[in-house]
C-alpha cells in the first residue's frame, strides 16, 4: 500500500506545477523521471508514455543515483560502486546508456567494474 501511494508522487508533482506555466520540457520531467529509456517501465504511466526525453532521463539517472547513496529509513546508504553497477546492469532498458557512460566519465572517472 505505501509503496503505491510512494508511485503517485510524479503524477502529483506534475499536477502541483501545472499552473505554474513551465514549459514543456520541465513539466515533463517532473511526470517522467521513473519512466524508463526505452518506454517499456516505470510509474506512474508504466509503458503508456513515448519514451522520456533526454532532459527526463538524465534526471532519472541522477534521482537514482541519489536515492541509492543517500540513507533511507529502510536501509543504509549504498556505496557508489553498487549504484554504478546498477546502473550499468539497466543500462539501455531502465536509463539511456549513454547518460549512464557520461555520468561514470563525469563523476567517477577513476570507476572500474570489479570481476
């Protein structure tokens, strides 16, 4: 039950600034940064959206990036190679594969995969 009202929270915000008179592009990633690169997942729209823009998906990789390194009620904060290993596991379903190279070279240039 939590985590279904947890997924309304894209469709709530992109309500709450509708009236704000931002453009396209922002009320878009509002609405659109759980869905995934290739159109296929994430909520609330789960697949009934054309793919997210660029701007939506970058925003996806940074919001994951955060939520995943940042302590939760529910569990610790990860370290960042298993957030990069996430990411590339998902990388070219859930996020933009080139969003996810820029992101390593950018922020962890130094990061190599382990095994």
């Amino acid at each position: 039950m939590e985590w279904a009202i947890i997924e309304t929270h894209p469709q709530l915000g992109y309500e709450l600034v509708q009236p704000l008179g931002l453009s396209d592009a922002v009320t878009e990633i509002v609405l659109g940064h759980h869905l995934w690169a290739n159109g296929q997942g994430g909520y609330p729209l789960n697949g009934k959206l054309k793919t997210p823009s660029l701007l939506a998906q970058i925003t996806t990789v940074a919001d994951v990036v955060d939520a995943m390194t940042s302590h939760r009620a529910y569990r610790p904060a990860l370290n960042p190679a298993a957030c990069l290993e996430y990411l590339e596991a998902n990388a070219g379903t859930r996020f933009n594969e080139d969003v996810v190279e820029v992101f390593k070279r950018k922020i962890y240039p130094n990061y190599r995969k382990s095994g």
